[in-house]
C-alpha cells in the first residue's frame, strides 16, 4: 500500500519550494527554483510580485518531483507564504492591481504621515503589530490614495497565500496567521479591526472569512491538478505567515523564546499572554498571532547579520561566499572574549557607529569578534524587554535561522545570556510547522502537537562556559 504524504508548497522571497513530508515528518522529496520581484511599469523602483510566476514556479517544483511522489498517496497541501503582502480581485480572482511586494519604497511615506489617520501607537496598541513601511495597511491606503477606483471595483482583497489557495481551490478565504500581520486586525478579539478600517476607510467586507491553521478550505481543481501533475480532489488546509510555522516547525513550547537568525534577528515567543500597551515603547517591537488560536507571538527585531556582511566586506574582501564564513569564524576563535578592549559601539537598528578601543594588536579577527559580542548584547537586552511583554522567564533559547549555522556566535550567545541555546538539526522548520497542521487537518492526531511529537526532533546544544557542543533528541 503506498504511504501517506503531505505536500507544502512554500513561497520563499529568494525560493519558491514544494516539499513532500510523511506522517513522521521524514521529507521524502523537495524541489526549488529561485523566486523574485518585478520592477513595476509605472515606476522601476517598485516592486511586485507576478502571481502567474508563482503558480508557474510552483508547477515546475512539482514536476520536478513528480516521479518520485507517483508511488506515494498525496493526502493534502498547504500553503506558507511571507506575511503582509496581497491584491485587490474581482469575483472571480482575478488581480485588479499588481502584489505590492514588501520590498516596495512607495509605502514608506505612508507610513510617516499614518497620524493623520490615527496615531502609530493606539494602531500598535490594537494590532499588536510594529511600525514597518511594508504592512498591508500602508498598501491598502496607498491604493485608497493613488488608486481609488481600484478599490472602488474590488471584491476582496486576498493575502498573497490566499491568492494561490484561491487558485488551487476557487474558495476566497483569509488566512488567520497572515491577517495577524496586515496591522489591521484586533489582536485580542481576533478580528479585523473595525476602528481601524473606519479610521483609513477601508470596508471589512473586502476581507473573505477568516480560517485557522489546519481548517480544510477545499479541494484541488481539476484544471490546476492537471498543471501540477496531481491527483484531482487533494484537500488544500490553511497555513499562512512562514514566521508563526517556523516557530512552531522549532519545537519550541509555550514561553520558550525563539531567535531567527538572519539579515535581521527576529526574537519571539509563543505565549498566552501580551502586554500590548507596553509594545509602543520599545523600537522593533511586534506582536503576531501564533498559528494556535489563542495565543500570540510577541518580538523584537534588530539589524544582525547585514552588519556582519558589512565587516565581511570591509575585511574579507578577497575572499568569496560562502567558504569565507568560515576563515571569519576560525580568525575570531583566536580572539579572547572582550576583544583585548575593543568594543564596537553602535544603535544596532540604524547600523551607525563604530569602533572604541583600537590598538595595534586589533586584527581583523577582534574587529568581527566585537560585534559579534555586540550583537549578542542586543540579544540579551532584547530578551529581558520580551520577558517584560509577555510576563515569562526564558529557560532556554530555540536558534533557527542562517545565523544559527555559527558556531562561535552561538556560543558567545550563550556565555552572554547565560542560557542554554539549542539548535534544530532540522533545516526545512517552517515547511515542518505547516506540515504538522495539514497532518492535523488530515485527522491524523487530536492536535498539531501531537502531530509534532511524532517527528524526530534532534537538537545541538550550546552550554555557557562550555567548549564543545552536544545533541541532544527531544521528541
């Protein structure tokens, strides 16, 4: 009898994906091709996002693997996509104005003058979510602005996993995790926000119904299966937001916080409880919905890794990607902590600074070794703001994301926040997350924790004080 498998179709900003995972959370076949904007005809410094290039890219991936996937049983798909981005269709889907990408500068003056619609804190203190140029509200008023009889034809506006399931299914839907990050949505009452939309004039009947991870939107059509060399009739489960599966996806418990690594970190927790009339008062402060119902993500967010890549480039120029990681990791291994006094004194949000404490035996090694100290400094404050917000106390720190991949900054992590990090052996964590649910939507566990207790979790460990890192299995 063939086995049983799930597919998760993921629209990465750099990867369109589709990965083939069974029930113990084993990835039987995956496939990927890059995934990129378009500059927009009206301007060449905007950005869009092409549907038919997705669902184009999406098709190829599934060839790609359809061979092996013949002598498996394909029981459902699910969708994650990165959050906030959308369209205004007709009735019948089909896009009134091009995806405004994230990446879009168009937004940015929207945001600045948002006063004039209602303050930037009562909207954080309502949606939870931070004051970032790329949220869908700043699409939707940009459009309200420059575009009115746009909104004035639309039928709905769809987040942009919603678009893709409305083409593999004909059914509208919002996906809860992705509403969770429009700053448009009340965060407690889990609903669109009519304060809000009344305040920027925006109609709440452009939002289709509202549907919760793992909630079956309908079935695949007969026209898309025959694109995507699949079986008529898949049952399609929401997912949504990559940030809320990836949390989920690392294992991570309730109150166990979560660093994602990367350009920026991003650290969140997966809580029952928020403080959301402190969040104004902290820079890169958010809070989202977690894929649970009944629960939230509260984080902050700082510049990382792009201010290594700077150092990269002043130092290792010569050097290619990505084997000069590694000659940066082994030079600042020689480095002790401290950096013989050289500190690297910077606003972490806004990459201006610079070095304290030069001196002649300074080496390139100590130079990315102060801010690699730095940055985990960051990281500690940050976590103690975050233990405010959602009233926990962190006994350990889950570590996703390209960061994660360095051993010394993980450890120097650890020594300073004198905690344990551990760090998923798993590498696709928010292809896992979303699996768990489709799994759970498929009815083969009570829960999606119970799904996830099913998949063989193995983490490294990084001890304070300690020289070698451990693994260590948990489910």
């Amino acid at each position: 009898m063939a086995q049983n498998i799930v597919l998760v179709f993921d629209c990465g900003a750099t990867n369109i994906r589709v990965i083939a995972i069974d029930d113990t959370g084993s990835i039987v076949a995956k496939s990927d091709t890059p995934n990129s904007t378009k500059s927009c005809s009206e301007n060449s410094e905007w950005h869009i996002w092409s549907l038919e290039d997705i669902l184009q890219r999406f098709e190829t991936c599934c060839n790609n693997i359809n061979e092996i996937i013949s002598t498996y049983k394909v029981k459902g798909i699910t969708v994650t996509t990165f959050g906030v981005d959308g369209a205004l269709t007709n009735t019948e889907g089909e896009l009134i104005y091009p995806i405004i990408s994230w990446k879009c500068p168009r937004t940015q003056k929207i945001m600045d003058n948002i006063g004039k619609y209602l303050s930037p804190n009562e909207l954080q203190l309502i949606s939870g979510v931070g004051h970032f140029s790329f949220n869908t509200i700043y699409k939707l008023i940009w459009l309200k602005e420059h575009e009115p009889e746009k909104l004035t034809q639309a039928h709905a506006w769809l987040f942009i996993s919603s678009l893709i399931n409305y083409r593999l299914t004909g059914i509208m839907t919002t996906d809860r995790t992705m509403a969770g990050t429009s700053q448009l949505f009340d965060l407690k009452a889990e609903k669109f926000s009519h304060h809000i939309l009344d305040k920027i004039g925006i109609p709440p009947t452009l939002f289709p119904p509202i549907v919760a991870a793992g909630e079956k939107i309908g079935t695949l059509l007969p026209e898309m299966a025959r694109k995507l060399h699949l079986p008529n009739d898949i049952p399609i489960f929401s997912a949504g937001h990559d940030t809320q599966f990836a949390l989920f996806g690392s294992g991570a418990q309730l109150n166990q916080p979560v660093l994602s690594s990367g350009t920026w970190e991003v650290l969140m927790v997966r809580t029952e409880q928020v403080d959301t009339t402190i969040l104004p008062s902290y820079k890169g402060s958010t809070c989202e919905l977690d894929a649970k119902t009944n629960l939230y993500n509260p984080g902050l967010q700082w510049l990382a890794s792009g201010i290594l890549e700077w150092i990269r480039s002043l130092f290792w120029k010569d050097l290619k990607k990505p084997e000069v990681y590694a000659s940066m990791i082994e030079e600042a291994l020689d480095v002790p902590p401290g950096c013989g006094g050289l500190n690297f004194d910077s606003n972490i949000l806004t990459m201006n600074g610079g070095w304290l404490g030069a001196s002649l035996n300074s080496t390139r090694g100590y130079f990315y070794r102060s801010v690699l100290e730095k940055l985990s400094l960051q990281l500690n404050d940050n976590l103690k703001t975050l233990e405010k917000i959602a009233n926990f106390k962190a006994t350990e720190l889950v570590l996703v994301g390209g960061g994660s991949n360095n051993i010394l900054w993980n450890q120097i992590k650890a020594d300073m926040l004198n905690l344990p990090i551990k760090v998923p052996k798993q590498s696709e964590i928010t292809v896992l997350g979303a699996a768990c649910f489709a799994w759970y939507g498929l009815g083969l566990c009570e829960t999606a924790e119970l799904v996830r207790n099913r998949f063989n979790y193995t983490y490294l460990y990084y001890y304070p004080g300690s020289q070698q890192p451990c693994y260590s299995k948990i489910f």
